[in-house]
C-alpha cells in the first residue's frame, strides 16, 4: 500500500466553489446541511430514473453571455463553481495571481446530440445495411462542433477564457478516481515547492438522456424514487449535477497575500483494487483496498468520515464493510447531493473543510444503515475529516481534511 507523499509543506485551502442541487456557495450549503433537509431529487422528468437536478444559477453572474453560448451545460457548471472558488479565495480579478495560478480539472468526455443519436438508432433497428447506414449518417449528422465540443480540456480552457487563470494546465479523465488524482497531483505540486496556488475541480450534468441511459445498460441507475445511498440492496446511483472546485495553496503565499485559510489538506491516497480477473468479480477486493487506504490515512482517529459512495451494486457493499468496522460517524456525499461522479470527491472535500471550518458536523439522514450506526456528531467540533470516494466500478481514494 503506497503511503502518501512526504509533504514539505503544508497544502492549504483557501477557496471552496460549489453549486449542485442545494444551492450555490458555502452559506447555501451549510445551512441546507445543517437543518437536515430532504435532499432535493427530480423522479419524474426523466422517469423512471431518480436524478438530484441543479438549483437555480445565474450562470451570467459569473459567464459572460457571449461565452456561454459555445458552453455545455457541464462546461457552465464548472466554470460557475471555479469562478466562486476563486473569489472566496479573494484572487478574483487579480491577473498577477491568477497569472501563477495552475489549473488542474477532472471531466467527463462532454455531452452527445441526443436526438441525432436516437434519430440514428432507430433507424438502425430497421435497416437492412446497419454498417453503411451508420457510415453514412455519421458523416452528415455529427456535426465537427460537437466533436469538439466533447473535449474534456475545453472546461479548463473556458476557466482560463472567462476567469483568466493562466498558469499550467492539466485534465484528468477516469471518472470518479480522475477527481482523485487532480486533487492529489494538485496538493503534491504544493507540497513539494512545485507549485504555489493551484485551482482543482471538477463538474457534472446530470440531467441528460444520453447519460442515464448510458448507465442503465450496466443497471447503475437508481429507479422509482430515491433510497439512501448505503440501502439493502445497493440502489444504484441518482447522478447530481454539480460542479465543485477548490483553490489550493502554500502557507507562504496565502500569508503574504493575507490569505484567511478554509483548512488544511493534510494528504491524499490513491489505489485501484483488482476487482476483475480473467472476466470474473473478486469478492472482497475492494473492502480490502478501501480498509487499507482507511489504516494508511488513520481513520480511526479521525471525527468523521465523509464516504463518496455512489450506491452502484457491489462497489457500495464493499465499502459499507470497510467502514463498519470503524467507531466513526459516516456521512454519505450522495446522500445530500446525488453522485457527480469526476467532481463526487472534490465535492466531499469541499463540504468536509466546511465542517471543519465551521465546527459542525451535519446530522445523519434518517434511514441510511451506515449513518444509523453512528448517527451523533463528534463531541466537540470536528478537527479531521476523512472523504473516501470508491468508484462505481474502478478506483479507490480517500483524503484528510484538517482544521487550522
């Protein structure tokens, strides 16, 4: 098991950025988390799967109109999340800031046609050549700016355009273990003297046919309505638009700019289990990697765990296990928020800096058997949070949040 990287330094956080179904903005969040509300999920629009849809934004606070028009809706999102990271960490409309500013995001492959893919596929059903008619429609009704338009770099690319960030660089594909890796490539830059401010995120549209059914054909989906993440059986999982970003950044800088620090990232663990061999499912292998992550960072002495569990069958159980065996109160990121998949893990990072900051733990969700188990806050405010984030069917990571 690979120990996380020797810091030289301390990594703080000194900007949280988010928006997902309950609002946008650490307030929103904190107060909806606090008050135990209802998480807010949408069973109806794309019936019968559960989604938790985006609150109300005014992209236009944040995206100039002329920019937004060449944006997907994924791409929005983010680029919202980054630019409220950004002003919390008061680097706003700095170009000399944001000049040294390294940028590293988790994305997605971007978002399809859907009626041109289902004008395709049902005409498939009934022809007679499948191959050259889909040659031939491929040819003249994919239209090149929807190629582009599915570059998973054009979010960073549109955070440097409207935002002006325009230091390195770098996009991370993988799903939900590609939000784990910017992270921990973000936080060793730092940590290291590589890097001295860096702006990491991800986002997520959930709100999309060609998605859900994308995931349906792996029976992945939560359907009917919503069940708490860790339920028995495994519900699958409700996707929740969101976008959530992080700035990221020395001690020594944010003190000489006058910085006021969220919390500290302590580290960051990363693995993949071997969860398939030769075609078949390895009971257990996931526990096994998670329960190891979990000795590595000392979760045992942490006062909470947030758990980025997704609800998939298998993955879900596994990670239920692991987490059992510890007499630390869990809270599920889907729970409230939906599974956002490339952002889930820098979401769960973003709300446990809110707790350590501000010195509350939000109450269990009724029901959920995990949280039940322990179901009181921590005595005292919490100091160290541990986030996991187990894919739905490949990557394990997990970070230590601490308060300053």
């Amino acid at each position: 098991m690979p120990e996380a990287r020797p810091s030289r330094r301390e990594v703080w956080i000194t900007g949280v950025g988010l928006v997902s179904s309950l609002g946008e903005g650490p307030a929103a969040h904190l107060e909806a988390l606090a008050a135990g509300r209802a998480p807010v999920t949408d069973a109806e629009t794309f019936a019968p799967y559960v989604v938790h849809p985006l609150a109300k934004v005014s992209f236009d606070a944040q995206i100039p109109k002329r920019d937004q028009r060449q944006m997907e809706a994924w791409q929005r999102i983010g680029t919202y999340a980054a630019g409220l990271a950004l002003g919390a960490a008061g680097v706003a409309g700095k170009p000399d800031i944001l000049a040294t500013v390294d940028m590293i995001v988790a994305a997605g492959g971007g978002e399809r046609d859907f009626d041109v893919d289902a004008s395709i596929l049902n005409d498939l059903a009934t022809s007679n050549d499948p191959g050259a008619l889909l040659n031939t429609r491929l040819l003249s009704d994919i239209r090149p700016t929807l190629s582009l338009a599915q570059l998973s770099n054009l979010l960073a690319g549109n955070i440097s355009i409207v935002h002006g960030v325009t230091g390195s660089s770098r996009t991370f594909m993988g799903e939900e273990a590609s939000g784990v890796s910017a992270v921990d490539i973000a936080q060793a830059r730092i940590a290291a003297g590589q890097s001295e401010i860096a702006l990491v995120g991800g986002s997520y549209n959930a709100e999309r046919e060609d998605i859900l059914l994308f995931n349906d054909l792996d029976d992945l989906c939560m359907k009917g309505g919503f069940r708490s993440v860790f339920s028995q059986p495994a519900p699958g999982f409700a996707p929740g638009s969101m976008g959530a970003f992080l700035v990221l950044e020395s001690p020594e800088h944010a003190t000489a700019r006058g910085a006021v620090p969220v919390a500290r990232l302590a580290g960051i663990w990363s693995e993949r289990a071997r969860r398939m061999i030769k075609g078949e499912a390895v009971p257990g292998a996931v526990e096994s990697m998670l329960t190891a992550l979990l000795a590595a960072a000392k979760a045992e002495t942490a006062d909470a765990i947030l758990s980025c569990a997704t609800g998939a069958i298998g993955a879900t159980a596994e990670e239920a296990a692991a987490l059992a065996g510890l007499p630390v109160p869990v809270r599920a990121v889907a729970n409230r928020l939906g599974h956002g998949v490339e952002a889930q893990f820098i979401a769960g990072l973003a709300l446990a800096a809110l707790a350590v900051e501000s010195g509350s733990l939000f109450p269990a969700l009724a029901g959920d058997p995990v949280e039940a188990a322990h179901p009181a806050a921590p005595a005292g405010a919490p100091v160290r949070i541990v986030v996991t984030s187990v894919g739905h069917w490949r990557g394990e990571g997990l970070g230590v949040v601490e308060k300053i």
